[in-house]
C-alpha cells in the first residue's frame, strides 16, 4: 500500500502559487507566437484582444522572402557547429596533458589558463576588433570561430574529469606499446564523454546566442549571425510588430525545441559543471 | 607520463591562441588608453593619462557607471533571494514529475538568445500595443510608457533580466539542495524546527560554498550585461541604445559606442579598464565575504 499524505489547503495554495509563476514565466512565450500570428493593422487596431481574430502567417512570409534568413541561421550554424568541435578537440586535449603529463613550466602554464577564464570580452573587446583587423578576418565568420577556438572553461573543466581516470590505465596502454595520440583517443575521449557533452552544450548556446562579439566583427547583411541580424531586421521593420515578432520567434524556437528534447542533459550539465 | 616533444607541439598552437586572444589584449588595451586612438585617423598622439582625467568629468561616463552599478546590485541581490526561494519550493515538491517539470520552465529563458528576448520584451513593454499596458488598463490601472520614461527604464530592464537569467542559478541551488543529506532535515524536524528554521538554520549555511559561487559567477556576468540595455533602450531620439539622454546607459554599453560609434577608441579603452578593475575588485571581495567552512 502506498501511503499518502493528506492535501491540506497550504498544498492547494502552493499549487495555485507554483501555475501562477509557471504562466508568468511561458507568458512571453505564449505572447510571441501569438503575436506573430496577427497582422500588423490587427495588433494596432485591437491591442486588447490576446488570441489573433483571423489566423495569419503573413509575418513569417515576409521574415523568409524579405530577407536572407536561411543565411543567417546557416551562419549561425556554421560558426557554433565550428566552435563547439575545435573547443570539445583543444579543450580535451589540453585537459589530458595537463593532468596526465610532467613537463616544465607546468604550473606557470596552468595559471595562465585561469588567468584567461577572468578576462571578460566586453573589457578586451577593443583589442580584439583591432586583432581580428590586423589577421584580415574582419566581417568574416572566421572572426567568430579563431578567437573562440580555446576555452580557459573547457580546458579545466576537462583536466578535472581527466584527474579521476587512474594513472595506472593510461601507464598501462603506454607499456602495451600505444602512443600518446593512441591513448588520448581510445582511452580519454570515450571516458570524458559526459563532461564532452555538457560542454558542448554549453560552448554550443554561448555561440550562438553571442551577441556583441558578431555586432562587432561583422558588417554586411549577408554576413550576420542570427541575434545580430534579428536586431537588424527589427530595426529595419520597427513598424511591422507581426514580421519583428515572427522573426523573434524563429529565432528563439529551434534553440528552445532543441533544449525541451535534450533537457535532462542540459540540466545534469549545469549541476555537473556548475553552469558559466 | 612525461614525452616534451607530444606536449608541446600541442600546446604551443593553442597557448599562441589564448594569449592572442585574451592576455594580449590587455595589454594592448592599456597601451591603447594612453592613446587619443582613432583607427581612421591619420596619427593618433600619445596622451599619457588624459584619457582617465577625462573620465571623471564626462556626464555620460559617470551616469552608466551609477547605472551599472545601480543595475548590478539590485538585479544580483533580487535574483539570488527569488533563485534560493524557488529552489526551495522546487525541491520541496514530493512528485519528481513536477520537480523536472519546473526546472524546465524556468531554464526556458536561458537557451534564447538574449537579443531576441530583449526584442520580445521591448514589444511587450511598448507603450500603445504593449502587453503590460494592456493588462494594467484593464486593470483600470494607470499604464507607463516603460522603456521611454527615465523613471521607468531601468526597473523595466531589471526585471526582464531576471526573467532571463535567474534559471541558472535555480537549477544550481536546486542541485545543492538536493545534495543536502536528508538526516539532517529529519533530525531537526523531530527536534522541533519548522521549515522555516530548518531552511535557515541547515540549508543556507550548508549552501555557503554553492552560495559563494553562484554570487561572484551572477555579479561578473551582470557587469557585462550589454543587448537589453543596446536593444530596449533603443528609440528614434537614441538609435544607439541607453535609452533616451543616455539614461539607460551601461558601461558595456558605453565603452561599445565610444570605440565603435563615435571612434574613440583611446578612450572607450580606458573605460574598459575601469570596468575590468570594477570586475576585479568585485570578484575578489565577493570570494573573500562568502569564504565558509560549512562541509558535509
């Protein structure tokens, strides 16, 4: 028999409590998509009335046809897909060295990696415009990807999950004749696979949902990442709630399908890792 | 295992890159702040330290730095408290169901891009079509032209950043709490202390270390908050965002426009260091107040 407690009017008030602030926090969610589904004159004409009168997705139309949206998502694409991959490689491979090998200068190196998870990029982010200027990667999407290549974040949070594989494992492939390479990727790589996955996840939404770095490096249109551009486009149609509010929306939709899909690893990544 | 040669043909690529990208930097920030530096120009002169003399006279400057420090406090104390109560209601709730179910809903807002949200919320504080105007007029309530009035913006902003932001630190207090042993809950409640004690007297102490962290990872990522303020303080008489006469400015914000708008760069250089130094400093005393002993 299952015992259960008795529902007392305080678990009444805290249910009603809890939909409350549930509803509060979808409540722009449920407003955006709802709002993208009204034409422009409606939104003005009716400003009261919540659902749409007549159902129209003449704000997607225009998103899609009046502007080079799949250029956007696709640069996005490129520049998170391409940061997450050279992170998850110089992140883990880092790690291992750090805390399998013995070499000099170990320690000056390891306080420089901290050193650099302290440097926020709103305080260098002169130096850096003038930096990615001075290698001609200015509105290129590379100027995305090379700087973002290493993270002081990745890195120790690897060397931490590569500090609980035992020495004795990687000594042993060593006596068994495999290379350091060898053992980095038959005996690291898989091991670190939960910490991988919690750090792409992250390196992945920091990319793309970056905004001020493509703000600065990036000029042309065709060239911007999709915060940047929703931004441009809003600006552009200021006038037009219905399109402002269908591109928002298909913006903010792929990433928050993606997160309701893989939620628990997102949020065992966060508890795993400690979140950024 | 020792093998030089392996180890630094690794690491010499990628060190080159971290230095290039992030220590670097900082030293050519600094070199750039004594500088009247314009990229356009045709010579920039030395100034030596006119830049940060001038710091202290320029109106601008000094309102996004009360702003900014106004914004940071604020936002970072009422996250943190509404993140630890609803964590603890969170966790407090008997079916696992709910429980995951919550902490979905509140991550929600994390995984959108800041920008995009700014854009969704700005539509939902405008002043005619907007959806807080509409529910306080049928209210009867007196409605505000939220992110047009000085008095209205930055509590606007405030609030909307902790709709974005707080989901973090909900699924990282609620992780601690979980982690607390059960025992001790039991132990106090036979002893006689109700929740309310038992919350203060066994979870935020032992939530210190957890505390510590969340507090200094929350104020370091708040001093850098910069699409709210660019993208809601946006209007037709402030194209550049931080709200109309620049109440609204931040100094993220602020060291952006000056290097990209208005070509500063010498100056806008010494801003950010101001703010690298405000950030420093911040770290430093959050870390040493919140240092604690609790174990378990």
């Amino acid at each position: 028999m299952i015992h259960r407690k008795k529902i007392t009017p305080f678990h009444v008030l805290g249910m009603l409590v809890a939909a409350v602030v549930v509803f509060a926090v979808v409540m722009p969610y449920i407003w955006m998509l709802l709002t993208s589904f009204k034409t422009t004159p409606e939104i003005m004409k009716n400003p009261d009335k919540i659902l749409p009168i007549s159902w129209s997705i003449s704000g997607y139309i225009k998103v899609l046809t009046r502007s080079p949206f799949f250029q956007w998502f696709t640069n996005s694409l490129v520049v998170a897909a391409s940061v997450t991959l050279l992170v998850l490689l110089t992140s883990s491979l880092t790690g291992y060295i750090f805390a399998k090998y013995r070499f000099p200068l170990k320690n000056l190196l390891f306080w420089l990696i901290l050193a650099s998870m302290m440097v926020p990029f709103s305080v260098t982010m002169i130096p850096n415009f003038l930096i990615i200027n001075t290698l001609g990667l200015y509105d290129s999407l590379a100027a995305l990807i090379v700087p973002m290549m290493v993270s002081g974040f990745g890195i120790f949070l690897c060397r931490q999950f590569c500090e609980d594989i035992p020495d004795s494992i990687c000594e042993a492939a060593k006596i068994d004749g495999a290379g350091d390479l060898r053992i980095y990727f038959t005996i690291i790589l898989p091991l670190l696979r939960p910490c991988l996955a919690a750090l792409a996840i992250f390196t992945f939404l920091e990319s793309w949902n970056d905004y001020l770095r493509p703000l600065i490096m990036l000029e042309k249109v065709d060239s911007m990442t999709l915060p940047v551009a929703l931004s441009f486009f809003s600006t552009q149609h200021g006038n037009d709630l219905s399109a402002t509010m269908s591109a928002a929306a298909l913006v903010m939709l792929p990433v928050t399908i993606l997160f309701l899909v893989f939620q628990k690893h997102f949020i065992k990544g966060i508890a795993l890792t400690g979140g950024k | 295992m020792k093998n030089n040669r392996f180890v630094y043909t690794i690491l010499t690529p990628i060190f080159i890159c971290m230095i290039v990208f992030t220590l670097l930097p900082i030293l050519i920030g600094l070199g750039v702040s004594l500088f009247d530096y314009d990229p356009l120009a045709v010579n920039s002169p030395f100034v030596g330290l006119d830049n940060f003399k001038k710091l202290v006279s320029d109106d601008v400057f000094l309102v996004a730095l009360k702003n900014t420090v106004v914004f940071v406090l604020v936002t970072v104390t009422l996250n943190i408290i509404l993140a630890l109560l609803i964590a603890q209601a969170i966790s407090s709730m008997r079916s696992n169901k709910t429980r995951s179910f919550m902490r979905v809903i509140f991550f929600m807002p994390i995984v959108a891009p800041l920008a995009a949200s700014s854009i969704v919320w700005k539509v939902m504080y405008a002043n005619k079509y907007g959806l807080f105007n509409n529910i306080l007029s049928s209210m009867g309530l007196p409605t505000h032209n939220w992110l047009g009035d000085p008095a209205w913006l930055l509590p606007a902003i405030i609030l909307f950043t902790i709709w974005a932001d707080i989901g973090y630190n909900i699924i990282i207090f609620s992780a601690g709490m979980d982690g607390i042993p059960q025992d001790f809950m039991d132990a106090a409640a036979i002893d006689g202390a109700g929740p309310l004690r038992r919350f203060f007297f066994i979870t935020l102490p032992l939530l210190g270390r957890t505390t510590a962290f969340v507090i200094t990872m929350t104020l370091i990522s708040h001093f850098q908050m910069f699409a709210q303020f660019e993208i809601m303080g946006r209007s037709a008489g402030s194209p550049g965002g931080g709200g109309p006469n620049n109440v609204g400015m931040v100094l993220t914000l602020e060291i952006y426009k000056e290097a990209f708008k208005y070509k500063n760069m010498g100056y806008a250089s010494a801003i950010a260091l101001v703010l690298f130094l405000i950030i420093l400093v911040v770290t430093v005393i959050s870390q040493r107040i919140s240092r604690t002993d609790w174990r378990y």
